[in-house]
C-alpha cells in the first residue's frame, strides 16, 4: 500500500524470514532433544516396571 514507505516494506521483506528460520531450528533441536530423551528413558523406565513386578527385566525392556 501506499501508506507504508519503501524503507518500511523492504525491512519488512528482510526481517520476515529471522523468526521462520529460528523457528524450523527450534524445531529441529526440539524433535531432537525429544526423540533421545524417548529412547534413554523408555527402557529405563520398561526396566524399573519390570523390577516391580518380580519379571525378567531383560525380557520385559526388549519386548
């Protein structure tokens, strides 16, 4: 339009793609931070169920 200046439309194109792109890595760190944690506390926690409930702890944590 014609009420926002030239200066005001290219920072506006310049500044736009910061927050997408910090929010694709946040992402990414997140999924990652997710997915490890999943797999070390999983088993850990298949392990103490197990302990609990006097079974095989090796049987129950891989199956």
């Amino acid at each position: 339009t014609k009420r926002l200046g030239l200066l005001l439309k290219i920072l506006v194109l310049l500044l736009l793609p910061v927050p997408l792109v910090l929010w694709l890595i946040l992402s990414i760190v997140g999924s990652l931070l997710v997915g490890i944690s999943y797999g070390l506390f999983a088993p850990l926690a298949a392990t103490l169920q197990a302990v609990g409930a006097k079974e095989d702890r090796l049987y129950h944590c891989l199956v």
